[in-house]
C-alpha cells in the first residue's frame, strides 16, 4: 500500500506573453501581490512560434518568464491560474487580453504548466484546470516531451529554468538545515 507524503514545495513560475511590454510594471506588481516578489525574469524574447494568440492580442508578441522567490505547495496551483485567470481580464480592453499569463512550479524532476484546456495527456486538478508536465529534468539537463511546446524546448528557456532550478535546490538546502536547527533546539519550558 502506498502511503500518502506531504510534497516538497516548489518554485511558481509565470509565463508572460504581453501585446504591450509597457504593462509589465503593472502586471509585476499585481503577481506579487499573491505570489509575493519576482526572485528570477528572464529576457524579453520575441513570441513567434505559433500564430494562436495573433486574432485576440495581435502581432509581436513578446515574452518573459518569472520565478518567484517563496517556495509553495504545488496543490496551490489550481489557486494560482484562478489568480492569473482575473489578472488577465482585468488586464483586457474591449474584450481582447493585452497579456497572457500561465502559471505553473519548478520542481526537481519537473516544470508543469496550468491550462483549462483539456487534453489527452493533462491531469484535472479541480476548479476547471489541468496540469501538464511541460518539461522533465532527466540525466543532468531538460528533457522536451512531445507536446512540450517549442519555445520551452528552446535552448534560452531551458538555460533559464537551468538557473531556476540551481537556485530552488540550494533553497530547498536552506529549508532542509532550518528544519534540522530547529529540530535539535530544545524546547521551551513554561
């Protein structure tokens, strides 16, 4: 029989696609507000590999990706996209996204992304959305599988979540030695 364990926490990360770059200020600051301060971003990188988001938010496209800071349960991500659901229409003019956000965690093995779109190869996690392990990280590198999309198999995504990744475990290092200090102090007597 299997027995249930409490998960380790992971790193959230945001992928944002924005039809007008001036707004990341704005988005920044409301992302913070729930997922507390940006720890990495990367560069801005220009969003051509598919034409989906061309109808609603137009042409050139750029986007960033963000980790951040505190470490989370992953159980929270379902929580997150509802999040990121209302900062996109609240984020909208006419009716039309100025920025697409999808949320999602690094974790040691994995990167998984949240989506309401259901497909044969996402998990339900409640509350309308699925999760889709986007990425596996596997003998010492990213490995794409093959509904990642391409921009995350992309060696600058990769490199990124790389750098995501070595800060996560050297924090996961400071929780595993603030858990062991706190485990040997004695405990306060009345």
């Amino acid at each position: 029989m299997s027995l249930p364990s409490r998960p380790l926490p992971v790193k959230p990360l945001v992928s944002l696609i924005f039809s007008q770059p001036a707004l990341e200020t704005a988005v920044f600051r409301d992302l913070a507000a729930f997922l507390g301060p940006p720890d990495m971003v990367s560069a801005w990188l220009h969003f051509h590999q598919t034409g989906y988001y061309a109808p609603e938010m137009g042409l050139n496209l750029q986007r960033r990706l963000a980790v951040f800071l505190h470490l989370a349960d992953p159980s929270d991500l379902c929580h997150w996209k509802a999040c990121t659901n209302d900062l996109e229409r609240r984020f909208s003019l006419s009716g039309r996204r100025l920025v697409n956000l999808d949320p999602g965690y690094l974790s040691r093995e994995r990167l998984v992304l949240a989506t309401g779109k259901n497909y044969t190869h996402r998990l339900y996690l409640g509350q309308g959305f699925y999760g889709e392990v986007t990425l596996i990280y596997q003998k010492g590198s990213w490995r794409a599988l093959p509904w990642t999309y391409p921009d995350y198999a992309s060696e600058p995504l990769r490199g990124f979540f790389t750098q995501a990744r070595q800060k996560y475990l050297w924090q996961l290092r400071q929780l595993a030695r603030k858990v062991e200090v706190e485990e040997k102090a004695p405990e306060n007597l009345p």
